[in-house]
C-alpha cells in the first residue's frame, strides 16, 4: 500500500509540473517516459533543498549514449527559443550545444519565472526546467560561472 501511495504522488507531482509548463513544447520530456530507462537520470526537486537558489521547482533529465532523443530535445529547444523572453545560445559547427532561456510566468503562477537550461553533445544531453523568483542571469552564474 506504501509503495501505492509514492506510485501516485510521482506521477501527481510530475502531472502538476507537466500542467505548468504546457506553454513549452520541451514539457513532453518531463512527462514521466523518462523515470525508468536506463539511459537516462530524472532528478526533480521542490521545497527547501533549492529555496536558497530562490527556485520552488527544479527538474532535470540527463539523458546517455541516445542520439534520438538528443536530436527530439534538440527539436523542442529550438521550438522553445521562439517563445522565450531571454535567451543565451551557444553554437558549434551550426549545431545548438547549449541554451539558457527565461519565459514569462504562467497564468497558475503570476509571480514564478520560468526557465529551460540546456546542454548538448552527440548522444548526450542535461534539459533542466526550473521556476522560481530569480533572474536568467542568476541562475547561468549558479549553474555555469558557479561565481
């Protein structure tokens, strides 16, 4: 029955955050097809583990050795970039290796920014959907600088 009852809040939790972030279309990656392969490492968290980053969500999936699911995320980013209020490319041989992006709050949370960090290479990739009150810059010095 323990088991039941953590079986129903994952998939409550991950349904909430595939609700919020709808508006984008890298939200499909979030949808759960992730939680048991092999090739690939979900982390999603919330609450006080992250509230020092001012971030109420954190949600990542590192995905290994799978070229066609970098190339499905690859697609999304790039539809996603169209949509966003900030963004940071990096570019190598014309192929998107990295992008940072901000968009705007949805209507379920007016005070929450939303973001997409993103890192690519061959057949790896880290997608990470973040929301929270803090700034795209911010969250690359986090992230990246780590300064």
């Amino acid at each position: 029955m323990r088991i039941l009852k953590l079986i129903l809040l994952n998939i409550m939790i991950l349904s909430s955050f595939a609700i919020k972030a709808q508006s984008l279309e890298s939200a499909i990656h979030f949808d759960g097809r992730y939680n048991k392969s092999d090739k690939a490492v979900v982390t999603y968290l919330k609450g006080k583990k992250i509230k020092d980053y001012n971030l109420s969500v954190f949600h990542s999936i590192a995905i290994n050795e799978s070229s066609e699911d970098v190339e499905k995320m690859n697609n999304t980013i790039l539809n996603d970039i169209k949509k966003a209020t900030q963004v940071e490319q990096i570019y190598s041989q014309n192929t998107l290796k990295a992008c940072y992006m901000q968009f705007n709050p949805d209507d379920k949370s007016p005070d929450l920014n939303r973001f997409l960090l993103y890192k690519s290479d061959n057949d790896n990739a880290v997608i990470i959907y973040l929301e929270g009150n803090t700034s795209l810059d911010q969250l690359i010095k986090i992230f990246i600088n780590k300064k």
